[in-house]
C-alpha cells in the first residue's frame, strides 16, 4: 500500500535512507541523514511511503530541480526502495504516487539523477517511460572513486 508520509514514518525512512548513503554509490552523499532533517523533510515535501502491513519498505519524494522560480515546474524525485521491495511493483507504484502528486499540482516535468553505477535505477526509469537526456561524466565521488551521473526526463 502507498500512503502519504506521516510523522510516524520518521525513523523508518530515515533507516531506508541511512542504509542507502552508507552502503551504495546510489546516492553520491557520504553524510547520514538525521531525525529532525526527515522530519523537517515530511513536513515540507511530499513524501510516499510504501508498505507491507506495517513494515515500511521504501519512500519517495521530489523538489524543486533548481533553485529559482525559472525552475517552479520541473522537479526531481528520489526513490529508495529495501532490498525486501525490490521486484515487487513497489517502485512503480511510489512513482506512480509521485507523478498522479506532481501533476495534479501542475508541474509540467520530473527529473530523475541516477548513479551511472545504477543499472537497476536506469533500467527501471526507462521502462517508466523516462528519457536519457544527459550524461555527466565523472561528476560523483564515492568510496574512493569518481561516478557518472546520468540525467533522465519525463513530461507530465
């Protein structure tokens, strides 16, 4: 089931996301996330829960792509999945939840930064209808080495 993020949610998503900076080169962060920047995330941003019974078992959520109001109508989203989800349609239905949320508010696109080293995350937003629409080279460093950043677009 996808549910709007709620308070509860907290320490949930802020483990799913811990676990993802610590130990992939998904996202290219190295600083763990804290409880009040989730909170502070689930208050100001929309955020999706996925879950099975009670157990969460990812989120997603998007922003602005830039700053600037040039850039009020593109957004970017991340989603992070467990391990336990992968495979299950989970994705898809967070995505799903992220662009029923961004259209209905009338942003016209959402933007996707996948890690080069992320075949799963590319795979996945192609077969979500997401274009490749750029490729920079280099541009994360993680673990002691550099990582491409490929950008993906889909209009809504």
């Amino acid at each position: 089931m996808i549910t709007r993020a709620s308070l509860s949610d907290r320490d949930a998503v802020l483990t799913l996301w811990n676990e993802v900076i610590a130990e992939t080169a998904i996202t290219f962060t190295s600083t763990l996330k804290t409880p009040d920047q989730i909170a502070d995330l689930i208050a100001s941003q929309p955020v999706f829960v996925a879950r099975d019974g009670a157990r969460t078992l990812g989120f997603a959520t998007y922003a602005q792509f830039r700053g600037g109001d040039g850039y009020r109508l593109s957004q970017e989203h991340a989603i992070y999945l467990s391990e336990a989800a992968r495979g299950r349609g989970l994705g898809r239905a967070l995505l799903g939840a992220v662009e029923d949320h961004a259209r209905a508010a009338g942003h016209r696109t959402l933007i996707a930064g996948v890690s080069g080293e992320n075949a799963h995350g590319l795979a996945f937003h192609d077969a979500m209808g997401f274009s490749r629409v750029g490729h920079l080279a280099q541009v994360g460093h993680k673990f002691g080495r550099f990582i491409d950043l490929v950008l993906m677009q889909k209009l809504l």
